[in-house]
C-alpha cells in the first residue's frame, strides 16, 4: 500500500537528525507527564471533581491523550496542510492517480508523538488497575472502542481543519480550539462544564462518545443501560463521513495559489 | 547602546503588524482561559476543605495567565531568530560591528511585548465583563498594581535571560525544536502553568522557590491579587533582580564560549 511506503521513507528521512529526534520524543513524554502530575496535585488538593474520582478521570485522560498522539502521528499532513497550498504543492497532489486523502495522510508523519504515546498508554494501565471495577471482555473492547473513537473524531476535525485552507489559503487558528483545546476539555467527563459545552460537544463535536458515555459504562454508572453505553463511541467514529463529504466538496471547489 | 534601541524600535513596530493573527490569537487564549476557569470552578465547588486561593484569586491568576502569555511563557520564541541560525542567517549578523548578544535579546523583548499589546487589551475587557462566576478582579491597591508591573517586567527580563540559552543551545544542536521544546516543558511546570503554584503541595512550592521559573509569572501575579505583599513582596523582587543578574552573566559567559567555536558552514 501506498501509505505504507510514505511512512517508510518520513522514518528514514527523521532518523537522520538523532539527537534532536530523541529530544524531542523526551519532550513529548513530559508534556504528556507534566499534564498528567498536574492533574495529579489538583486531586490531591480537591479530592473529587463533580463526583468523578481521580482514577476515572486518568482513565478519560489517558483515552483522550493516547486517541490524540495517534491522531497527530498520523494526520500530520492535514495540521500541516496549508503549507501545501501556500507552495503550490496540492497541484502536485492532484495530477497524481491516487486519492488525496491518503497523499495528504502521507505527506507528513510526527515521530516524536511516540513519546507522547508511551506516557499515555502507561497512565492507561495506571488508570485501568486504580478504577474500583471488575474489567470484563466487553469492558475492554469498549475501550478499545473509546480510543478508535477518539482518534477518528480528531482526524475528521484535522480534516476540517485543512479544509478551510482550500477557501482562506491560510489556516485558521480558530481551529486549534477543537483539536489542541479538545484534547484539553476532554481530559475531564465533560459533565463538569457548562451545559452548553456539553451540548456543543455532545451533539455537534461529539466528544462524549469517547469521553463520559463510555466511561460511565465502565466504572458501572450506567444504570441499566449498558449496551447502549458500550456502543457511542461506534457512533462517535461516524463524524469523520462528514468530514470527508466536505473535504472531497473542498477538492472540487479548490483553485491553484499558482507557484 | 543606540543601535540596540534603534532595533528594539524597529521589531516593536514590525511585531505590531500583525493584527489579524493578534485577534485570533487572542481568540483562543480567551477560549482557553474560560475552559481552565470550568475546571478549576468544578474542583472548587466538590472541594471539602478551604482551597489555599480564593476563587477570585485563582480566576484573576488563569486570566493574567492568558492576558501576558507571550510575556511569561518560554515556548513563545521568535522562530525568525532560531532559523537565522539553522539557515545560516547568523553569519551575516556576525559580520556587523555590532554585540550579537545584546541584539539579541532587543530582538526577543521586542517580540515579547509588541505580541503582548495586541493581545492583552481584548482578553482584559472582556474577562472583566464577564458573569461574576468567571469575572476578573482588579488589584487589591494601588500599590499593588505597581509592585505588579515592575515586578512583571523584571520576569519579562527573566524570560529572555532564560531564552538565550536556547538560542546559545540551538547554535550547538542545530535544531531548535528539541533544545526549546525540553527547556519549555519544564519551565511550564516549574513556573505554574500547568497548575498555579498556590495550589500545589507546600513541600513542592518550597522546592519550586529554587528555580528562577517561578518569579517569572507566579510572582507578579500573586502580588496582583494580593496573596503575596509588603516586605516579602520587596524581598521577592529582590530575588528576581539576583535572578536577572546572575543568568544574564551566565548566559554571556557560554555565548562567548560558544561563539568562539562556531563554524559556518557553505554558503
């Protein structure tokens, strides 16, 4: 497959430049740690938020942090995106008999997120062994599930994202909100901000699906109604068909910057 | 000195260009601010026990945060400086009869403050007409207000005194994203902007009063609200003098160092 070479040569071309890669995948680790302690202190010094306790909400963090370090290793090239159009190089991308999606996927991939990676999945485990519930099959999957879920919510919003690019050339920094803020509001269950966040990223940006739906099921909130719990963030990974609607509408309308 | 002033001047008024990427980005750091207040406010309001900070203390805190967070925060570089020395750029700047050192840092400061006065205004009216829950507070006094300003532009000198070492480090890697990206993550923590440092255990805030991070921010913000006053104020803008003096030296000391042994390669 095509992708697979792209991700081939950006490990080749990257581990060129060693020194400053493994600072960098260091930094990433510690970004991801820092939050993460601070996260730590604040319980130590609160006790509880809204009734969530600390290992539910390292478990939110951890889901959000790894959904989001996967997301940026590979959707790269869409946060990257308008530096391909301000060059010109998008002409390149459409003379090709290949799908842009997976050019523009390729065309850049962010090793040192793998740091990031590593510090999430070890809170996972952390968070996973603090929660007070028996872990099942279904639970499991469910995460599973959860991380899936968040990682095609955040590419479809990078994919947005690089859409605007196709009408302003420039992009928008008005979209760093929904992905870098994202990640930031879906670290805590987002029942403990206002109603209208909620809605807004229930019903339009439907973060809930891999942040307090699910999680309710596992640390058994639910209530009854497991199933339907266990299944949102299925839903969740649906966002991303009207993502590609407009990114494909985007192609269609695009007009070259001329190089 | 005038040649330094002249340059200060000049990136002043060319930081001042841009408006549009100003009010964006002013944008966003209201739009964060306000999601930090929803978490904290939460904290507060499940918390047992009386939290070290008053809620109007904390609130003021998360939006001067916001307001200077191209003054205080060490990840926010001139990236036109750290690509004179990548592309080498810096070559030219060498030839000039002039202190590299000292250009420098006008440059950083202009950029600092000249990204700060297009953004500090919208996020301050705004934060205080804000409903009371997530309103800003003004100074406690008048005094107040002034220690504040003296105070935050002694971390401003701090902060650049800071960056040099990440200029000096990237002549040596060069690579800016690695040197910078370690030195800003641990700054963050260290200097209270992953959480502010009232918050935080007494047995780590009395470790953190060893670095100079956290006279960068965390002081003048706590003297803003009134948390920190009087002598100990005093006191403490002492230390961040002592801070000043010593890593300005420090980093003339290794710049000299490093500048003997560059090497510019092709051209």
């Amino acid at each position: 497959m095509i992708y697979i070479k792209y991700l081939n040569m950006h490990i080749k071309s990257l581990s060129q430049y060693r020194a400053s890669l493994w600072m960098m995948i260091a930094g990433q680790f510690f970004i991801s740690f820092f939050a993460f302690a601070g996260i730590y202190l604040l319980f130590e010094r609160f006790g509880s938020i809204d009734g969530w306790t600390f290992g539910e909400v390292a478990l939110c963090f951890a889901v959000v942090q790894t959904a989001f370090a996967i997301t940026e290793c590979f959707a790269r090239g869409f946060d990257m995106f308008q530096r391909m159009i301000i060059n010109g190089d998008f002409d390149r991308v459409l003379l090709r008999p290949r799908s842009t999606l997976s050019q523009v996927l390729g065309s850049d991939f962010e090793l040192s997120r793998v740091g990031r990676l590593a510090q999430s999945i070890f809170t996972l485990w952390l968070a996973a062994s603090w929660l007070e519930t028996s872990w099942s099959v279904a639970k499991i999957i469910t995460l599973i599930f959860m991380i899936f879920s968040g990682i095609f919510i955040f590419t479809g919003i990078f994919i947005l994202g690089a859409t605007v690019c196709f009408f302003t050339v420039q992009g928008l920094e008005i979209i760093n909100i929904f992905t870098y803020g994202g990640r930031e509001i879906a670290a805590y269950p987002l029942t403990i901000y206002s109603k209208w966040i909620m809605r807004f990223f229930t019903f339009i940006i439907p973060f809930a699906c891999f942040n307090y739906m699910p999680l309710m099921f596992l640390v058994g909130k639910a209530g009854g109604n497991d199933a339907l719990y266990m299944l949102t963030p299925l839903l969740g990974m649906l966002f991303i068909l009207p993502c590609i609607f407009v990114w494909r509408f985007g192609v269609r309308r695009y007009l070259s910057t001329g190089n | 000195m005038k040649p330094y002033i002249a340059l200060f001047r000049m990136r002043m008024i060319a930081g001042m260009q841009y408006r549009a990427a100003a009010w964006a980005g002013a944008a966003t750091q209201f739009f964060w601010g306000l999601i930090f207040i929803m978490i904290y406010s939460a904290f507060y309001r499940s918390s047992a026990v009386e939290p070290p900070m008053r809620w109007n203390q904390l609130a003021t805190y998360i939006w001067l945060q916001q307001m200077f967070l191209f003054i205080v925060m060490i990840w926010a570089q001139d990236n036109e400086l750290l690509r004179h020395v990548t592309d080498g750029n810096v070559a030219y700047e060498l030839c000039r009869p002039y202190d590299l050192f000292k250009i420098w840092c006008a440059r950083l400061l202009a950029f600092r403050l000249s990204s700060s006065f297009l953004r500090f205004l919208p996020i301050l009216i705004i934060a205080f007409l804000l409903p009371a829950q997530y309103k800003m507070s003004p100074p406690v006094s008048l005094g107040a207000a002034g220690l504040f300003l003296i105070s935050l532009s002694l971390g401003l000198l701090i902060v650049t005194a800071v960056s040099m070492f990440i200029y000096i480090l990237t002549i040596i890697t060069l690579s800016p994203v690695g040197s910078r990206l370690i030195i800003s993550v641990a700054a963050d923590f260290l200097m209270g902007a992953v959480i502010p440092i009232p918050l935080m255990p007494a047995s780590l805030q009395r470790v953190l009063d060893w670095f100079p991070f956290r006279y960068i921010s965390d002081l003048p913000f706590r003297i803003y609200s009134g948390s920190i006053a009087g002598g100990d104020a005093l006191f403490q803008m002492g230390v961040q003098v002592a801070w000043i003096i010593g890593l300005f030296m420090l980093g003339r000391l290794s710049f000299n160092k490093v500048m003997r042994r560059v090497v510019i390669q092709g051209g």
